[in-house]
C-alpha cells in the first residue's frame, strides 16, 4: 500500500540547509508519507517561487515549513492523512 500523503520538499543541488532537511524528514515519514523532491533551478517558476527560501516542505500546496523541519507540523499532516 502506498502512503497517501505528499511531501514536496524544494530544495537546490549544494544547499546544506535542504541536505540536513531531507535528511532528518526521510526516517520521520519512511512508510508514512512519499517524498517529492524538486530542484528550485530545474524550472524559472520554481526559482521565481522560492529563489534563495529553500528549502521549502509543502503538503497539499501548502506550506509545512522552511530552512528547519518543524517535525510536529510533519507528524500532524500524516496523522490528518
């Protein structure tokens, strides 16, 4: 069964900041939720969108949290499935 919550999680090739992110938001929804990760620079809209903001974790289009994973915010979209 796959998981029916997304996470789109903006990010940029280089970005410490997005590295620390995604490698704290992995383990917390492995089995739980997919992970969509996109590059800012791969699309001028997305550069345009969050440019030097990354990165960047949205649910359902909107905004979870930025820079630091804010792990409560996470857990309570899961849990609202």
């Amino acid at each position: 069964m796959t998981p029916g919550v997304e996470f789109i999680v903006y990010s940029r090739r280089g970005c410490h900041l997005c590295e620390v992110l995604l490698g704290e938001l992995e383990p917390l929804i492995r089995g739980r939720a997919r992970i969509t990760v996109r590059d800012v620079d791969d699309r001028a809209e997305w550069r345009a969108a969050y440019g030097e903001r990354v990165p960047v974790v949205l649910c359902d289009g909107e905004d979870i949290c930025q820079y630091n994973l804010d792990r409560q915010a996470v857990l309570n979209r899961i849990a609202a499935g």
